[in-house]
C-alpha cells in the first residue's frame, strides 16, 4: 500500500516542476490528477504554485511592456552608427 | 557555368536597413535603452571587423543577429560573473538540492527554511504592486541569459517549446529543467529582496 502510494503520489521536486512548466507544455492527465491531489495535501507546494501563477502573469506583462514596434533607435545614434561605419569601411 | 547565388554585405546601407529591428532585438533581451544601444553599436564594429571572414552563407541580416546574439550573452556572462556572489548558485548543474531533500527519508521535500510562503501576495496589494514589479524585473535579469532567453521567447514572440529548443541549441527536457530552476531561483530571489 506505502509502495503504491509512492507510485501515485508525486514529491515536492516532482510537484514544482510539473507547476513550473505547466504553462510551456500540456501535462498529462496522470499528471494534473497527481499535481492536483499533492497540491490538495500540501501547503508548502500550494503557495508556490500560487507564487507560479503571479510570476507568469507578470513576466507576461514586462516582456510586453519593454518593447513595442515603434521602438527605435535614437537619430542621434543611427548618425554615430554612420560615421563609424564610413570610418571603418574605408 | 552557373555559381551558387551568395550573399552579399553592404555596411553602407545597415543602418538604415537593420538598425531598428536590432535595436528592438537588443532591448527586448536587455530592458535598458543606452545598453541597448551600446550593443548595437559593438555588433557592428564587430562585423565590420570580421567583414572579411563573411563567407555569404547566410543573409548578411542573420549574420548581423548572430554578432549581436553574442554581444548580448557577452555582457550577460559578465554580469553573472559580477552577480554569482549575490545570487545563490547560479551555476550549479547539480539539480534542486539547494532547494529539496535529495536523499533518506524527507527526499523530494522542501529543505526546512526554504518552504514557500505567501510573500507573492504582495503583488495583489496596488501599493505593493510596483515594487515586486520591480524586483521581479531585477530577478528576471539575473538568471543566466539562456534562462530568462525561454522567458522572453515565450512570452513576447510565442515561440513554441520546440522553436525555443532549437534556437537555444538544447533538449525539451533541458528546457523544462532551465524553466523548473529559473522559477525556484526567482522565488528565492524575489523572496530575500522583498523581506530585506
Ligand atoms: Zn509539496
């Protein structure tokens, strides 16, 4: 009975990858029933996978915000660029 | 005879050809405009440097990215180098043992001390909220370049796991080892910098 529920119930390692990755990659129904039922039992790996949630949403969020299609480089700068460019390539 | 089409290199014309798109490039992985620009300008003095070493195999486009692609993990592993001190084992290949149990009878569990708690919710709080912005922001670029690379190509150009793999030259169960470990680190560092 101690080995089947070995077999059935995942590890906190086990648990916070699977949390981890699930965002990047579809678990299997063995996997979210077991990463359910752990996160049912412990607390510890619960609140990380609440910490997952937020982290996820957020990165989501800056990766989007740092960057838009009307970012470009400075004219100033495209002028420096030219200038070495001619000097270099000479 | 007919030749094999190569490609060709005009510098004169890569300002105002590529400069933007590289520049975005370069920001999207760096989030600071003057070392965005900074690279910018050292990829190209690097191209021009190695303009003779340019065999046309590529488009003269993919070849600026590659030098601008290593300008960016150059500056990222000398930050690492300036950071490993402040960021528990950055490197280490071992596994998670900093963070669960690897043998006897508590394997697999959280090592006590390291246990979750609810510090995240900070980020619910509208006065808290910038500040673990910021923090995860500055966690964000201490992960090694490959690490916060996934990060970025997912959540900013949607790659699929598979492309990610392919463009960071690594195994899907490398990928999901890298994304495992960057989340145990981020929490860890979020963790000591918002209690401190
Ligand atoms: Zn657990």
């Amino acid at each position: 009975m101690k080995k089947l529920m070995h077999m059935i119930m995942l590890d906190c390692n086990e648990a916070t990858r699977l949390t981890s990755i699930k965002k990047y990659k579809k678990l299997s129904l063995m996997q979210r029933t077991q990463l359910s039922m752990h996160l049912m039992a412990c607390k510890f790996c619960n609140q990380f996978a609440k910490f997952n949630d937020v982290v996820d949403d957020l990165m989501e969020q800056i990766c989007s915000n740092s960057v838009n299609e009307d970012s470009k480089l400075s004219e100033k700068k495209k002028e420096e660029l030219e200038t070495i460019i001619e000097e270099v390539n000479k | 005879m007919s030749q094999i089409q190569k490609h060709s290199c005009e510098p004169n014309n890569w300002v105002k050809l590529y400069s933007d798109q590289l520049y975005r490039f370069a920001l999207i992985r760096v989030n600071n405009n003057q070392l965005a620009e900074d690279l910018v300008q050292e990829a190209f003095i690097s191209a021009l440097k190695s303009l003779p070493k340019f065999k046309g195999d590529s488009s003269e486009k993919t070849w600026l990215y590659t030098i601008l692609r290593n300008k960016i993990i150059d500056y990222y592993r000398s930050q690492e180098k300036k950071m490993a001190s402040k960021f528990y084992d950055i490197n280490n290949e071992e596994g998670n043992d900093h963070f669960f149990y690897n043998e006897g009878k508590s394997s697999g569990e959280w090592v006590k001390g390291h246990e979750p708690t609810n510090f995240h919710e900070a980020a619910d709080q509208p006065l808290e909220r910038e500040e673990f912005m910021r923090i995860l922001k500055v966690c964000m670029d201490l992960l090694p370049f490959k690490w916060s690379e996934v990060f970025r190509m997912k959540n900013l150009e949607d790659f699929s796991s598979k492309e990610i793999c392919k463009e960071l030259d690594i195994t899907s169960s490398n990928l999901w080892v890298i994304i495992h470990r960057a989340k145990l680190q981020m929490r860890e560092c979020i963790k000591n910098k918002w209690e401190n």
